[in-house]
C-alpha cells in the first residue's frame, strides 16, 4: 500500500508493507496510520 501527499510543491511519499497472508490483519491498522498523518507547520524564531 502506498500513499503520496502533495504540500508547497514538495510530495511525500510513504508505504506499508506486509506478507500477503497477514495483509487483511494489517489493512485497517495501515489505514488508521496513514489517516493520523499531518502537516504542521512550525514558526520559526530566532535561533541562537
């Protein structure tokens, strides 16, 4: 399973991957992940 997300012209690309035999166990916990997946975008300040 893979899945790509586009953000400021930059792409991330991710994967998850399994035995085929495990795969319907690992399917809904594989979506669950990618589904928490976030942009946050950080304010940068002043560094010392």
């Amino acid at each position: 399973m893979k899945f790509f997300l586009e953000f400021e012209e930059k792409t991330l690309m991710g994967t998850f991957s399994c035995l085929y035999k495990d795969y319907e166990d690992w399917r809904d916990v594989a979506y669950q992940v990618i589904n928490t997946v976030r942009v946050v975008k950080e304010e940068r300040g002043d560094e010392d």
